[in-house]
C-alpha cells in the first residue's frame, strides 16, 4: 500500500463524513426530505468501512493508525446518524 493510495481513502472518508452528517442536518430540519441522499450516504459510510479493514490488513505498520483512524470516525458518524432521527 502506498502513501498516495492511503491519502486519497483518508481524503474520501473525510468527505463521506462530511456528506453524511449534512444529510442527517438535513434530514432533521425538513422531516419530509427525500431520505435518497441520507440512505446514500449510510451505504458510502458501509462501504469505506468495509474497505477500511482491507486497507487496514494490508497496510505497514506506520500506516495503519490514521487509518483505524478514520474508521472510528466512521462508525461515530454510523452511530450518530442512527440515533440522529
């Protein structure tokens, strides 16, 4: 695993977080919005959490703290959101 590679899944984690917890503010100001994007955004947080455990088994040593890193960050967002509404 190179450094590059685990920059850009650090930076799309970030921005996945970013887009979930918008759409759970979202969600909790207009109770008639289409819940698309929030659904959207919980298979997204799904999906790099998943893809976050390769990465993390793959990975050298020094790697691999940012990157549990960014999957706690997921799953805080993965509980907020589930206790969000």
């Amino acid at each position: 695993m190179n450094t590059n590679s685990v920059a850009q899944t650090l930076n799309r984690v970030q921005e996945t977080i970013d887009f979930a917890l918008n759409e759970l503010m979202e969600v909790k100001i207009v109770r008639e919005n289409d819940p698309t994007d929030y659904a959207l955004a919980q298979k997204q947080l799904d999906d790099l959490s998943i893809e976050l455990e390769t990465l993390i088994e793959d990975s050298p040593i020094e790697e691999r703290a940012s990157l549990i890193e960014a999957q706690e960050k997921i799953r805080e967002v993965q509980e907020t959101m589930v206790r969000g509404i």
